[in-house]
C-alpha cells in the first residue's frame, strides 16, 4: 500500500482495501491461471507462499498477482495455496513451486535446501520490518516496552518458522531475558497471524505476538477485538520477499525469467493494485545476504541446520 494508508508501515500484504483495489482484486482472482498460453507448450510460472493469513485474504492477493505476472511475461501463470509454512519449503526444493512468497526465515530455509534459488524483490516495507506483543485485556497490562512482563502468561507464537511470528520475537524476549520456550505450559504455535488474534481475544492465550502490519491492517478494519491491546513492538529486522527456483526458468521456457520478474516487480508504480494489495510502497530489489542476521538468528535458536 502507498503511503496514504496508515497499514503502509507495517509488513506483509494486509492493507484495507479500498473499492478500486477490490474490484480490481476480484477480476484478478477470476483471471488467476488464465494468462496467455505459453509459447511452444511451455509450462505454466507456478506461484505459491507462506499461509500466513486467512486463505481468502491470500486468495485475493496472489490471485491479482498471478494475473499480473501472466500479463507481464506473456505466460500462463497458476497460484497454489498450500497448507503450512513447511509445505511451501517442500514444494519450492522438489520444484513443484516455480516462485515463492516467503518469509525471512522460510526464504533461507529454502535457498539453504535448493542450491541455486535466487531472491527476486521484496518490499520496500521489508528492509525494516517490525513484530507486535499483544495481551488479553484481563491481563491488566498496559502499553510498554517491558516484555518481562509476558513471562508468566499463556503465550502463542504463529507458525513455527514464521520470522515475524516467532523467530524474531523469539530472539528479543531472549535478550531481554525471558526464556522464548518458558511460558506456563509452553508457548502455543496459532499457525497464522489471524489466528493468533483470534485465540487471545478469546483468553486461550493471555498473549502472543504477530507482524505489525497485520496488526495495523486489522486495527484500521475495526476487526481487531477490544479483549486485545497492543504491548510492545520489536525494533526491525528483514523479512519478506520473492524466491525463485533454479529451474524455472527451463522450465517455463523464460530465459531471462528472473531479470524479467526484477524488472516486472520493481517497475510496479504506487496506486498499483499489486502494491495495494501488498502494502508496499515499492518492491525493491533484494540480495541473499539481506538475511544474514535471520540465518544467523535461526542458528542461535535451533530452527536452521
């Protein structure tokens, strides 16, 4: 989203969408797997990403985008919804995922595991991304900085390799010395951060934490919960961004696939629907080496190899 939306300031493509973007949102999920055919029976660029939303809400977003990108490159182009973070990590190093929106975290995961996987743009919101500790108001907390206070409460992470969700939310309870596993009953994994909205609302969960731009994006749609106040935020990292297989490019019959996608996605201007959608202001470009901390962080905590 450009810089008119106060969503524009937090993360991954969860902006209110306003009427021109709907419309053209629902013309992009009728169209989504319907680009021009590919020359000489080419295969189809096969999108996929992280669940980290509702799937209506990801159905909408890279259903624009597929149309898009098919548009762009003048090859048929087909989003698949998959069931968890993990999956999105199987099915881009097997290859049954050509491009994919992933995480900071799962992004290395994957180019860790497919040797030759190119990072593609991400947004321009991603170079200084930012986590939200939220609590049940039945805790009596206030807004504060002090996430010490978290320490003996219920507590959800999203996925489990969800960088926003948990990695780095888990790295900053651990420097201000709280133990990221240590939660009366050990921490929950809601799965996505919708649904750990949802479960603090209802006091399964007295706290839990989720990307800010989710938890902007809700707040600016009324549809957050008054039970749940915002507690802290993290200070920023990198995050989201595209990643392209090694083999898609042969695969699909697009030589210059990966310059043409930089090319397509940086050129994207504000008020474009993609960019709407995506709460961006811009995609930039991004390098394998913008996640050096993330990598590094997976190590120290145990959820990289």
């Amino acid at each position: 989203m450009g810089p008119r939306r106060a969503a524009r300031s937090g993360g991954p493509g969860v902006p209110s969408l306003s009427r021109r973007s709907l419309l053209a949102a629902g013309a992009a999920v009728a169209l989504a797997g319907c680009g021009r055919p590919a020359a000489g029976g080419s295969a189809p660029l096969r999108i996929g990403a992280i669940p980290d939303q509702d799937p209506e809400v990801l159905q909408r977003l890279f259903g624009t985008v597929s149309a898009a990108v098919a548009g762009a490159l003048g090859r048929e182009v087909a989003y698949t919804p998959v069931t968890d973070y993990a999956a999105a990590v199987s099915l881009f190093r097997t290859g049954d995922l050509d491009l994919v929106w992933f995480g900071g975290l799962t992004g290395v995961q994957a180019r860790l595991q497919t040797p030759g996987a190119r990072p593609v743009a991400q947004r321009d919101v991603d170079r200084a991304f930012t986590s939200v500790f939220v609590v049940n108001t039945a805790t009596g907390l206030a807004p504060s900085g002090d996430l010490t206070a978290l320490a003996p409460l219920r507590f959800t992470y999203g996925s489990p390799t969800s960088t926003s969700g948990r990695l780095m939310p888990a790295w900053f309870l651990r420097e201000a010395g709280v133990d990221p596993e240590g939660f009366p009953g050990g921490p929950g994994f809601a799965g996505s951060h919708d649904a750990t909205l949802a479960l603090v609302a209802s006091g399964t969960y007295e706290a839990g934490v989720l990307n800010a731009q989710v938890w902007r994006a809700r707040t600016a749609e009324g549809a957050v919960d008054p039970a749940v106040v915002r507690h802290a935020e993290t200070p920023p990292y990198a995050d989201y961004h595209w990643l392209l297989h090694p083999a898609a490019a042969g695969r699909t019959g697009v030589p210059d696939l990966h310059d043409r996608l930089v090319a397509f996605l940086t050129g994207l201007r504000p008020g474009d629907p993609v960019l709407d959608l995506f709460g961006a202001g811009a995609f930039v470009a991004v390098q394998a080496s913008d996640h050096d901390r993330i990598e590094q962080v997976g190590r120290e905590l145990g959820l990289l190899r």
